[in-house]
C-alpha cells in the first residue's frame, strides 16, 4: 500500500505529465492552425493556454509543500526539482505556441507566401521530443534522454533553413517582407521550444544518474 509521501508524488507526476500532453497539444494545433489558415483553430490555442497555467500554478503549489513539509531526499527530491524545472519549460512552451497561433490570426486566415514544409517538420521534431523526454523520466532511460537532446540540432538547422529561405523572399519582392517576419518568429518560437525540450531531457538525467549536464558539463 503507496505511503501518503508517495501518492503525493505521484499526484503531481500524473498532474505534469498531463500538462507535456497539452503543451503537445498546443504546438501541434498552432502550427496545423498556421498551415490551413484556420483562425478558430488558432482561437482555441490561445484560450486553451489558461489550462497550461493553471496546471503550472497548481504543480508549483504541490512541489513546494512537499519540499518542505516532506524533505525528500536522494532520488525523491531529484524528481521534485525536475518536475518543478519543468513544469516552468512546459509553460513557456505553451505561451510561444499561442504566440504562433496569434501569428496566423495576425495573417488574418490569408495562405501563406508559399507551401509550408520546414516549420511542420520543425514542430513534428518537437512534439516527438516533448514526447521522448517525458519517456525517459517515465522510463528512467538516460539514453533516451540524450538521443532528446541530440535532436535539438535538427530544429536549429531547420531554423536557419527558414530564415535563409525567407530572407531571400523579402530581397526578391519587398510585399512578402511582414509576412516572411512573420514566418520567421514561428520558426524563432519553434526552436525555442526546442530549447524548452533540452532543458527538460538534460533535468531528467540528472533524475536518473543523479549528473547535472547543463551547460556543457557533460560533452
């Protein structure tokens, strides 16, 4: 029978894992909303951000009470600080999706200058992250982890893929210029996410091996 110190934990776990299904949500409904000119779709990204920070609030609340009421120690207070970390990149994640997502309202359901096909796969790249670094906190699977971080590269490449691209569209005929910039912060808000990612593969490891590799500690 699960002590009240470990229900406890595993509430929260299940409440921050329920919130990477959403942040999941957003990035793929922003972009889709993006790519089919789908203003209501991208309404609902938006309104749906409150439930993202709601959860935020809620997962803070509890990491912090069990912190100080509970004192973890060893493995137990690793994965309070890596679901309190997290929980803040999951939240951000879910604000530069509803930026996306007020991106194709600002384009006012109008196609975009051309077929979208880098910041699809961009926010395809992503979600499986998302998806691949809450395995392996689930899983305890360090190696998962580090393939998660590894393909943080492949959004960055792709980001500069869109920016060349663009760039090149805004010298060639100065009408595309707001949209493009426009394109370009989507891909700019995607590769942040990436980022967001990172951060939560490389707090899952030190879950795991109890090793901090931010920052180029561990190579």
């Amino acid at each position: 029978m699960a002590t009240h110190f470990e229900q406890e934990l595993e509430n929260v776990t299940i409440k921050v894992f329920k919130m990477a299904d959403l942040a999941i949500e957003a990035v793929t409904k922003s972009v889709e909303a993006l790519k089919t000119s789908d203003m209501n779709l991208a309404k609902k990204v938006i309104e749906q951000d409150t439930a993202l920070d709601t959860l935020e609030k809620e997962i803070d609340e509890e990491c912090i009470r069990i912190l100080v009421t509970r004192q973890p120690a060893a493995v137990f207070l690793r994965l309070v600080l890596v679901i309190l970390k997290s929980n803040t990149d999951l939240e951000r994640i879910g604000d530069l999706s509803s930026n996306i997502a007020k991106e194709c309202i600002r384009l006012s359901g109008k196609p975009t200058m051309k077929a979208l096909v880098d910041i699809p796969r961009m926010a395809s790249i992503a979600v499986e992250m998302i998806k691949d670094a809450f395995a392996a906190i689930s899983e305890k699977d360090a190696d998962r982890a580090r393939e998660v971080i590894k393909r943080d590269d492949e959004i960055d490449e792709l980001n500069l893929q869109v920016y060349r691209e663009l760039f090149s569209y805004m010298i060639e005929n100065p009408y595309t210029v707001s949209q493009a910039l426009g394109l370009i912060m989507v891909a700019k808000s995607l590769e942040r996410i990436g980022d967001h990612v990172t951060n939560i593969a490389e707090r899952s490891i030190y879950y795991i091996e109890g090793k901090d590799i931010r920052h180029g500690a561990e190579q």
